[in-house]
C-alpha cells in the first residue's frame, strides 16, 4: 500500500474510533446510505448482460456493489434500474455513481430488482442501453 493510502485508511480508522466512542459525530458524507433488507440485485451491463449482485449500501446517489466481476472504472452500467458509472473500486466490490440523483422513496424499488424471466425462445430478456432504454 502507498504512503498517501496508508495516511488515508488511517484516517478513516481515527474517525471510526471516534464514532463509536461519541454517536454525536456526524457522518460528512453528502447523502445518507442506506442498507437494503432485501440486498440481492441485478446489474445490466452496456452489452446487455445481466448478472446477480449484492448491495453493500445505497444513497440517492449510487451504490456501493459486490459481485462475480469487477468492472473498470468509467464503465456504465445500471444496477437494478439505475444507470450509473463505475467510480471506485475495492477489494470486496465497486461503487457505482447515478447519473441521476434517486428520490429516497422510490430507491429500494429502483435499485432491487429480481432476475429478468426467460423470453419464450430460452433467451433472458435484457433491458439495452441507448436512447431506447427506459428505467421502470
């Protein structure tokens, strides 16, 4: 791990600490998160594949995301119906960011959404991006 990393994840462990012996520290971040009772998702790829995913947390925002791949940064993706972008990655997933900012009360509808059913043909069918792509 670099120097400047090592000072960063330092830090984070000093303000951890510090929450958990004083619950008054707020949390700096922008949006609140939001961990989903039900975490088990579905990411759609810009090629159109479909794979299963686990929520680690949410925010109107983006999510943050485990699963069998690990996209590169930049990718565009959509995690239930939410398009986003990859933006960081870490070692147990990836967090993507909206393109939109989510209403909080519709986020766990758009974000955890079960496995599309097979078309007739045995085929999935798949939501595609474009101009054509709608978030239900």
């Amino acid at each position: 791990m670099t120097q400047p990393l090592r000072e960063k994840l330092a830090s984070k462990l000093t303000w951890l600490e510090k929450k958990q012996k004083n619950p008054g520290i707020l949390d700096v971040r922008k949006d609140a998160r939001i961990i989903p009772a039900n975490p088990h998702t579905m990411l759609t790829l810009a090629d159109g594949s479909v794979h299963e995913c686990f929520v680690i947390d949410m925010s109107v925002a983006g999510a943050s995301v485990s699963a069998q791949l690990q996209p590169p940064i930049g990718m565009p993706l959509a995690v239930g119906a939410c398009i986003g972008r990859v933006v960081r990655l870490s070692r147990n997933g990836f967090a993507v960011k909206f393109v939109e900012s989510q209403n909080r009360h519709d986020l766990n509808r758009l974000v955890i959404r079960s496995a599309p059913l097979p078309s007739a043909g045995g085929a999935k069918a798949v939501p595609r991006f474009g101009r054509g792509y709608v978030a239900a």
